[in-house]
C-alpha cells in the first residue's frame, strides 16, 4: 500500500498509513514539517496503519516527536511503536557528542586566518626556492657527467610532449595564419596594399603568434600533465620511495622533464612557423589570387634575417618556464586529490602567463636592441 | 531454505584467453553474513563487481531479489542498485566533500527533502556507525584509516539499503580497530537484519563475522560453512586456514567464535 502521512492539525493528530521505505521520505518529511511550523500542545500519533520499515523514515519521526517532548506537548502513539525504536533508544543512549559549531569567526580566529594565508606564502616562496636549488644541484651533476642526465626518460618525455604534440600544434598554426591573412587581406584591400597580407602574416607567424601559440598549447598539454603526474607519485608515496631508495627525485623525475621540454619547444616551433606560412600561401593564394611563386618572392623581401630567430630563441625559455611551474605545482601537491586537481589548474594558468609575460619582456628587448 | 537474496550461476568471466572464473554458482540467504575469500588474483574484485551490476559476465547469470540483473537495462539496474550499500576497499569518500556532504550525497540524488531532515538523516548514520558528530564537518584527508571505514560504511548505510557489500573492510586497521568494526558488521546485521556480502583477507573478521564462507580456487568456488570449510581437503585452503597465520589465531573457528 501507498504510504500516506497527514498532519490534521484541528485533531492534533499525526495520521500514517502505509509501507514506508526510504523512497518514502520525502511525504513524512512534508507532514512533519507542517507539524514544526505549528506545533500543537499534544499530539496524537496513529501508527497502526502504517510500516516503517526502513530506519532513515522512522528516525526523522522519532526525531519530531522527541522534539516536540523536549518542547513540552504530551506525544502519544496510537498503536504499537515502530519496531525500529527501541534501537534509536540504544543510539540515543550512547554519547555522540556535540554537533561541530558553525558559529561566526571570532577576531582572533580572522586574524589567525590571515597570519595562515601569510604562512603559507612564505612556505610556497621556500619551496620554491628549495625547488631551483636543488633543480640547479642536479643539472650541474648533469652536466658533469652526462650518464647522470636520465637520456632515455628524457626521450620519453620528448615523444610525449614533442612528437605526439606535433597534430594539434600544426592545426593550430595554420588556422591562425588563415584568420590573420584574412583579416589582414580585408582591411588592406581599401589601401591596395593586399600585397602586404604576406608581410602580415609571415612576420606575425615568424616573431610571434607560431611560438606563443605552441607555448599556450604545450603549457595547457604538458604542464597540466607534467603538474598531474608529479601530483600522484607524490600522493601515492612515490616520490618517498624515490628517495629512501637514495635516489634523487629532482635528478629522476624533473631534470629529465625540463630538459625534454627545453629540447622540444624550439622543434615544435618550427613545425608551427612551417604549417604558418604554408596555411598563409594558401589563403594569400585562394583570395588574393597569388601564385605561389610570388609568394615565396615577397616572403623573401618582407622578413629579414633575424625574424626567424627572434620567433625561435624565445622557443626554450617558455619550454623551461613551462616545465618548471608543472614539476614545481606537482610537487607541491600533498594530502588529498582536491590539491591536485588544484595545483594543476595553477600550473597551466600560472604557465601562460609567466609566457605572455616573457614574451612581452622580449618584445621590449628586441625593440632595445633593434633585433 | 527460503528464497536467497542473491543468487550467482554459472558464472564465466574471462580476459582475453586468461579466465577468471569458470563456472561460479552460490547462493546469499537472506540477513547472512557471506564472505568472499581467495588469494591474489583468484578474481575477488571482479566477482564483487560481477554482482553489483559493474561488469557484465561472459555467461551465467546474476539474480538479484528474484531478478537477473544480467539481462536488465540500464534503468533497471539503477534501481536495484539503490537497494545496495558498498563500501571499496579504501573508502572512496569523495574527497572535496565533507563527511556529511558524502552521506547526504545519495539521498539528494534521489530525494528531496529539507536541511533539518538532511541534517537529522545525516545524524542517524553516523550514530549508526559509531562516529562522533563533530566528524560530520570534517573532510576524509582529516580523518584516521578507522574513522575513513566507518564513515564509508555510513554513507553506504544512506538509502537504507537491504543488502551491502564490503569490500575488505578491515584492511589496514589496527586491530582494536578490527575488532570494533567486526562487532559494528554483526550489531547492524542483527538489528537491521540486512544481507552483508564480504570480501576479506582478514581471518580474524572471517572468523568472527561469517556464516558462510565462498572459496575461489582454481577459478570456480567452494562454498560451505567455516566449521567445514576448514577440514577441506584442498592444498590452498589447507594452507589458507592452517598456515602459519591461521595456526596463530589457535585455527578452529569454534574457539574464535567462542571467545
């Protein structure tokens, strides 16, 4: 049968009915809220009708009636007790404690809260610190002795970030040039000067817009993944392990990622200026009616020596920026999966912009040094 | 014999060319604690998830209060399985939540019902599973092995489920600990009558706890009560209940049971 709970508040009477499950708690939820918003001075509760034989519902009317008591009015149930009652009465009996106090922050425990937000500052600007060091110690043993620099996890590490990054790199390239060819070509046109959409594009895909965009996607691609792996060796006690073992994490597990990284920008670089310019001929070719030939004519007069250079040295410093706040975030995950899941969002933002900031550093340095 | 509460039949599950069980059939009576034993990789997981409706077997058939949930859609299934209470092995607390989020977290999906019931419903479980209210606050990184298996089992208790599946509940306890969760698995079983699946390496819980004990060996499955299961003349079983360990715990179920 349906369970039914009706609260008639004239009778002073609590009427159930019916097979109550959990499903059903909804309903005695409802009838006994009615019940709290005007509580009458006794109550009569019919049971006889009814089954409670889940526990959560005949817990939620044991609680309403212990409230009422506790308030005064005089409950009594019409018919035997719900047979779960006797044990809420042994669960009662055991001390539970208290319900933890939401009450509002006093001053003190404010200020205490800044004096953590403070701290924990500092401890992050340590182990950053602590991290470069130690980064810096391992790549001089490196350097001394190449057996020390892991070769083959920094093969990995560069399929991985490199090779396998190559699809979505020269897609993006070309998409890029296409639209700046084509708004170039557009706003051009009025000046005759559509010619110059070659200048555009080469010198746009070639300084900047073929090796800040690799940077934005390796940053979302590999400092993500750089930041998560680290992040669950380090929950999963793998990193201890590293170490008991007397083995060195950041000669182990970071070196070979930054060195990777560092190897592989300037690479996936130039896979990215290549689809560029390709991308650009083919557009310049399709809406300009310019044969490829001249293409490659006004290329050559339009970039100079150096613009290649100036999109290409820029290439291993975002790698490096990169590689170091993934492994750095990974390695400052502890305790529970919410700080990875955290930490790793910090990388990949805290990573575009450290490359953006970069970028804009070289610009203002290029235009010193008339580069 | 009245009508089981889950009934497993010949059920095969393979991997590629390697076969996990070959041909399983045992039956859980109802308000029976059932314990699932074996060695590492004698297919304990996946004959746990065989029965929650996880991974369909490559034959056989899983009947479920009456019902073969192997055939069943996936409406259906979800209905049975709110019928389930599970814990995993180390807890799988949702760990952005706090402990009453994760036990309100079932509910709300299927009911809606005011923050004071919530809240009450909230109390209930964990007075069930003996955590301190003050627990509710707290999130699982904040908790010990102990309380992270309790709170567990409170949230597997939230839909009132009638049958619940642990899965090595004890593991990594200390033995006060154990002990104490042992007793928490009979006090509800017997009180609340419900049907309690168990996977464990745990002797001391098997002795304790079980009415019945499944053995996988040799991909298919002994089933039989401990007093006899620990006579079978099986050179694992000979091994499992009379090894080193076993004979340390004095071996006969009967004096464990006893004291």
């Amino acid at each position: 049968m349906q369970f039914t709970a009706r609260y008639d508040r004239a009778a002073a009477r609590l009427e159930l009915a019916g097979e109550c499950r959990m499903d059903d708690a909804p309903a005695l939820a409802r009838a006994l809220g009615e019940l709290r918003a005007a509580p009458p001075a006794a109550l009569m509760v019919g049971v006889a009708g009814a089954q409670l034989r889940d526990i959560g519902p005949a817990w939620l009317l044991h609680a309403a009636i212990g409230e009422l008591r506790a308030a005064g009015a005089g409950v009594e149930l019409d018919g035997p007790p719900p047979g779960h009652f006797a044990y809420f009465e042994e669960l009662l009996a055991q001390d539970a404690g208290a319900w933890p106090d939401a009450a509002k922050p006093t001053v003190e425990e404010r200020l205490a809260a800044v004096g953590r937000g403070i701290r924990q500052r500092l401890r992050s600007w340590y182990e950053e610190l602590v991290f470069g060091g130690r980064l810096i110690e391992s790549a001089a043993v490196a350097w001394r002795s190449v057996k020390r620099l892991r070769i083959p996890s920094v093969v990995r590490h560069m399929h991985e970030t490199g090779v396998q990054a190559i699809p979505v790199v020269a897609i993006i390239a070309i998409l890029i040039s296409v639209i700046s060819a084509y708004i170039g070509a557009q706003q051009l046109r009025p000046f005759g000067a559509e010619i110059f959409t070659v200048d555009l594009v080469a010198i746009g895909v070639l300084r900047e817009l073929g090796v800040l965009l690799t940077a934005i996607m390796v940053a979302g691609r590999t400092g993500s993944a750089y930041a998560a792996e680290l992040g669950v060796m380090k929950l999963n006690d793998e990193v201890d392990a590293l170490e008991s073992m007397g083995m060195n994490p950041y000669e182990v597990l970071v070196l070979p990622r930054v060195v990777a990284l560092v190897l592989v920008m300037p690479l996936l670089t130039i896979v990215a200026d290549a689809m560029g310019l390709a991308g650009g001929a083919l557009l310049t070719s399709y809406l300009l009616d310019l044969p490829w030939p001249q293409f490659v004519m006004r290329l050559d007069a339009a970039i100079a020596d150096t613009t290649f250079w100036a999109g290409l040295v820029k290439a291993p410093v975002f790698g490096l920026l990169i590689a170091l706040t993934g492994t750095l975030r990974g390695l400052q995950v502890r305790e529970s999966s919410r700080e990875l899941g955290r930490l790793t969002t910090v990388a990949v933002v805290q990573s575009i912009f450290l490359v953006i900031f970069a970028d804009a550093l070289f610009a203002i340095f290029f235009l010193e040094i008339d580069f | 014999m009245s009508t089981p509460v889950i009934a497993v039949r010949d059920v095969v599950n393979r991997f590629g060319a390697q076969v996990v069980h070959d041909g399983v059939s045992f039956e859980v009576q109802p308000g029976e604690i059932f314990g699932i034993v074996g060695g590492s990789g004698s297919g304990k997981s996946v004959l746990l998830k065989t029965m929650l409706g996880l991974r369909r077997p490559d034959a056989g058939s899983v009947v479920v209060e009456g019902r073969d949930i192997t055939a069943m859609d996936e409406r259906e299934l979800r209905a049975i399985k709110r019928r389930y209470g599970v814990t995993f092995q180390h807890g799988a607390l949702f760990t952005s939540l706090t402990v009453a989020e994760n036990i309100i977290l079932p509910m709300a999906e299927s009911l809606t019902l005011d923050e004071l019931s919530y809240r009450r419903l909230v109390e209930l479980r964990l007075r069930m599973v003996g955590l301190p209210l003050e627990a509710a606050a707290k999130y699982p990184a904040q908790l010990s092995g102990g309380m992270v298996k309790r709170a567990a089992l409170a949230r597997a208790l939230a839909l009132d489920p009638t049958i619940l599946f642990l899965d090595e509940p004890t593991a990594g306890l200390d033995p006060i600990a154990a002990t104490a969760f042992d007793d928490l698995v009979l006090y509800l079983r017997d009180t609340l009558h419900l049907t309690i699946v168990m996977v464990t390496h745990d002797l001391d819980t098997l002795m304790r706890t079980c009415d019945r004990v499944a053995v996988l060996v040799d991909r298919r499955v002994i089933v039989d009560t401990l007093e006899t299961i620990v006579d079978y003349d099986h050179p694992w079983i000979r091994h499992y209940f009379h090894g080193a360990r076993g004979r340390a715990m004095g071996a006969g179920p009967g004096d464990a049971r006893g004291a």
